[in-house]
C-alpha cells in the first residue's frame, strides 16, 4: 500500500514539476489578420521596391527579431489597426508604400503571445530591415512600460525562433537606423526615416541580458 501511494505522489510530484516548466507553459495563440492577394502583391511591391529584391513570394529568411510596442493599450484594437491590407491615415507612411504595417507576432500585458503572420510571412513593421526581421509587438507605450510576463515571454519566443532559424540580431525598434552603415541595410529612399522610441534600452538592455547563452551579435554604433 505504501508503495503503492508513494508512487501516485511520485506522479503527482513529476506533473507539478512538468506543469510549472516554461517549456510546459509555452504556447502561441493563432489570431490571423488578413492575408490575401491585394496584401501579397503590395509585399511583393514592397519587397522589390523598397529592399530591391525581385521575389516570387513575400516570404523572409529570418536573420533578425525586432521587438516594438503597440502604443495602443489592447489586442483587438491592435488587431484592427494590422488587419486591413492597405494603410490609412499616416501619410509619413503611405508616401512609400500603402501596404498596410503589420507583425508576426503580438504579446499582450500577460504575457500571452499571438501569431498574426507565420514566421516567414513579409510584414512591414521596421524600414530597411523587414526582408530579414520577424517583427514582436507588445501592448504598452511610453506610458504602459512592458511587463515582467511580457519580458518572458519575449524570452521564450525569441529562444524559439532562435532554434528555428539563424537568428543573430535582437534589437528594438528604436534602434532599427543603427544599420543604415551595414550591409544588412535595404532602403531605396535615403530619406525615408522615422523617429522610434520603442521598447527603449531598460526593456532591451533586460531582454539581452535573459538572452546572453544565445551570444547575439551586437547592435552596430552609429
């Protein structure tokens, strides 16, 4: 009978152990924003336009993850302002293309994580850089700073991709001109810029840190 019962709390105990594993834990919610001709011909148009790159899909070959924050304090208005094809109202923007910006992914205030594009999906989330960059948005703002469940999971899905693909740039959207010296650099107007702040260097000198076994190459000095 003994043995029998420390057996069952020898069950119990493994179980608790798995569930409260981050590996158990890890999951990737699927919320799809629209994905249809109109949006694969701008990608293309991007793509061969704006990078250079003459392609018969709109697909990447992921080199570079680039966190961002949203600004906007929920997902399903997020999720409305990604899933139309074409962009409207941001006239900093439409002058050099009007496909729609978007992300692979989004990560709410707890830290769940959604996919709104597969991994190698194009998404126009980060000039010069999106041909090779698979995009992380967060909910949060100059005035939301990220969370700690935000931060982990970040972690988890960059570790992820990082299994997947020969990533070897972690960077904030803030520092996305850092490139414009590097040959990773892909913008056909020299003067097409704008100005980001996020996710600012606490968050990313913090994620790095958590990401330091994965030896990322640096961000380049301007």
């Amino acid at each position: 009978m003994r043995t029998r019962q420390a057996r069952i709390l020898s069950f119990f105990a493994l179980l608790l152990a798995f569930s409260c594993s981050p590996k158990a834990t890890f999951r990737i919610i699927d919320k799809p924003i629209t994905w249809n001709e109109e949006r694969e011909q701008l990608s293309l148009q991007y793509l061969k336009e704006r990078h250079g790159l003459d392609k018969t899909s709109a697909s990447i070959e992921p080199q570079m993850v680039v966190v961002h924050w949203t600004a906007i304090d929920n997902i399903e208005v997020t999720f409305d302002v990604f899933n139309p094809t074409t962009l409207g109202g941001r006239a900093d923007l439409t002058g050099a293309s009007n496909l729609n910006v978007s992300s692979q992914f989004l990560i709410d205030r707890d830290g769940t994580i959604f996919r709104f594009l597969p991994d190698t999906t194009f998404a126009r989330h980060v000039i010069g850089l999106n041909y090779l960059a698979i995009g992380i948005e967060n909910i949060g703002s100059d005035n939301m700073p990220l969370t700690k469940a935000q931060l982990k999971s970040n972690e988890l899905l960059i570790r992820y991709l990082k299994r997947k693909y020969p990533i070897d740039y972690v960077i904030g959207h803030h520092e996305y001109q850092n490139f414009q010296s590097t040959d990773l650099w892909k913008e056909a107007d020299p003067n097409y810029r704008t100005v980001k702040s996020d996710p600012g260097d606490k968050f990313m000198n913090q994620l790095r840190k958590k990401l330091s076994d994965l030896n990322l190459k640096p961000v380049p000095k301007l």
